[in-house]
C-alpha cells in the first residue's frame, strides 16, 4: 500500500510517500480503507517530538509507527479475530492522539480503542474533521463549570481548537467573545461568537470587560496578561505550555494564591469525546471547519502548511481517489 512514512523524529521534510506492506488486523483489530483523515497539530508533535514529552507516548528514540497520522474515516476491510460489532463494509471513524499510521491506504486499528461507526449522511472529511481539535476544546471546557449567559473569551477563534470551542460553548448558551486575525473576523462570527475582536485593532487584554472564562486556544497570550479581564473567581487556561511551561507551574500554584487561577488539562476519554461531538453533529450543533484538502500524495506539502501555524480549522488528506 502506498502510506507517507518517516522513521526518526524530525520536520515535515523527513515525510516521503511511499510503498510498504499492507497491515495484517491481529486479534480484535479492523483493517480500515482510509477514505479522509487529518493532518493536524498532534500530528505536528508526534512527527517532531516535541516537545520531548511527546515521545514517551509516540516512541522512543524513535516514532513506534512509521506511517503518520492519528485519525481516520473510512471502510472495514478485513476483521480480526474475535473481532465484534465491526464488519466488513460498514463506514467507521477513529483517533489516537499519539500515533496510528492513519496517512497510508489501509489502517489496523484496535475495536478496543476509540472507533465509532459513522452515521448515515455524514460524509467521511466532515466526520474526521471532528476528531482531533474538538476532543481537546471539549476536554479543555469540561474543566470549568459554566453556566448559560456566561462570559468566556477564546483567543484564536480560527485555529481548529478555538473554532470547535466556539461552537460547543454556544451550543450551551454562553456568550462567546473570539480572537483572530481582522481578515477572518466574518468567519469566526459565522460559527457563533457573539462578539468578534480583530487582534490587529484592538488588545483584548485592554477591555474594560470581564470575563468567567479566558481560553486561549492557539496559546498566544499570558495568565498575566489575562489576569486583569478575569472576573473574581475566573479561570484561564490555555492549550500550550507557555514560556518556560509556565501554565504548568501556575495550575499549581494559583488554586493557593489570588482569587483567578490557571487549569492545565490533561486530555483523555477520546472514546467520550467522539460520541459528544459527533451527537452535536447530527443535531446540527457543530460542524467542523475545513481549510484546505491535499492528497495522500501531497502529505508533506500539508504538514509544512499545519505547521506554519495558519491553517483555519482543519486540514484533510482525501484519499478517496485511487
Ligand atoms: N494541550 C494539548 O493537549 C494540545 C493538543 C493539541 C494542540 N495543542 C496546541 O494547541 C494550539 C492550537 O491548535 P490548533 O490545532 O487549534 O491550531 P491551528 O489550527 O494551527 O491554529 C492556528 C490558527 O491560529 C491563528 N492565530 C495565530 N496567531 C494568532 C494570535 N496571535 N492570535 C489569535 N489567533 C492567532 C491563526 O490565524 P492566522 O492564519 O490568521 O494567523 C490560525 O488560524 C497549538 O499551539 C497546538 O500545538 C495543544
């Protein structure tokens, strides 16, 4: 089968494209015809490793599986045995944030791990693109309790993370204030922010505002920054570590000190997470904002653009073409 491949840490120039042996399903596994998958930022860590910590999930010294990729949609091809509730046939989707050799022709994946059917009329781009940045902007949100009129600011309105947030948050009534770039100010209101603040014109960090709930999803500001627009008891968390890994120190110290504090969540329930976006998909809740879509063949190309850190929402690999 032909599958994008590297076989060391390293940049998206490391990706080549080429022919390997098609996977067997073990037991419990299905082999999976990959139709669509992403190229997204937790590909961008486990193809570097980094940061480092990265590899005590993904490999070490080097990456466990060749192939690249942590999600997909597609057909069961072939099952493993003892394999049930999976046929051959049947429409499925699946992630596993550290790595599962998603970007080739055929995937084995494990019944055990997080793989749900996909549901009829859904179409194999839209439910891949559901997999990745909505598991972390839901596992982020469930870290703070809100209530509907709520308050909450998402820094990074058009990255795959915040654009998700957004739409999850008003999807429970809370009033959305978003971040981005003035040229994508119409799109981020088209996902439901109530207010859109374009970074070129106005500092955010400025307003006489205040809000329950500052997520900054593409990690580009500061607890200090942030401080002064939380209300008492507010919290702020953002989806990187911060300079010096910084949000890690003031998650632990900032329950202890002040009256606004720092969360760091760690991400889990990739299984809860599919089922919660995909129930907001279907009841037109929620719909995965796609940027651009390369070819299996144009992996690298794709990876270099995820990387560059401008993509809008997510990018996807069709291989429906063979
Ligand atoms: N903690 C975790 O478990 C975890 C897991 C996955 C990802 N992450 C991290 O989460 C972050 C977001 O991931 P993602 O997939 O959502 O990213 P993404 O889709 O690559 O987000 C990039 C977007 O952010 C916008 N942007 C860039 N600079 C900005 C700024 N200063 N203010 C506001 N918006 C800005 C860009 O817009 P323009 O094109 O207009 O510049 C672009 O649309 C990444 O840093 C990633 O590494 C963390």
């Amino acid at each position: 089968m032909k599958a994008a491949v590297r076989y060391a840490y390293g940049p998206p120039e490391s990706i080549q494209v080429a022919e390997i042996p098609t996977p067997e399903p073990k037991p419990d596994e299905v082999r999976v015809r990959v139709m669509a998958t992403n190229v997204n930022r937790t590909d961008i860590g486990v193809l570097t490793g980094k940061p480092y910590l990265m590899r005590a999930f993904a490999g070490f010294p080097n990456p466990k599986v060749p192939v690249t990729g942590t999600d997909f949609a597609g057909v069961v091809d072939k099952v493993g045995e003892g394999v049930t509730g999976f046929s051959v046939g049947e429409r499925v989707w699946g992630f596993a944030d550290n790595g599962c050799g998603t970007h080739g022709e055929f995937v084995c994946f494990s019944t055990q791990k997080a793989i749900l059917p996909i549901p009829e009329g859904v179409d194999f781009a839209t439910i891949v693109a559901c997999a990745e940045a909505a598991h972390y902007a839901i596992n982020f949100l469930n870290k703070v309790t809100l209530k509907p009129g709520d308050q909450v600011l998402v820094n990074g309105g058009t990255g795959a993370i915040g654009s998700a947030a957004i739409q999850l948050l008003k999807s429970r009534d809370i009033q959305v204030t978003a971040v981005c770039h003035e040229i994508h100010v119409e799109k981020v209101r088209a996902l439901g922010a109530d207010r859109v603040i374009a970074l070129e014109k106005e500092d955010f960090t400025q307003e006489k505002i205040e809000y329950d709930f500052v997520f900054d999803a593409v990690g580009k500001s500061r607890f200090s920054l942030c401080k002064p627009i939380l209300k008492p008891g507010g919290i702020y968390i953002s989806s990187e570590l911060g300079p010096n890994w910084e949000n890690l120190t003031l998650a632990l110290t900032t329950p202890f000190f002040g009256d606004r504090k720092v969360i760091f969540p760690i991400p889990s329930n990739l299984l809860g997470s599919m089922k919660t976006i995909q129930d907001l998909l279907l009841q037109g809740k929620f719909k995965p904002l796609i940027d651009r879509t390369y070819t299996l063949d144009q992996t690298r190309e794709a990876f270099i653009y995820v990387a560059s850190g401008q993509k809008i929402g997510n990018v996807i690999l069709d291989l429906s073409e063979r």
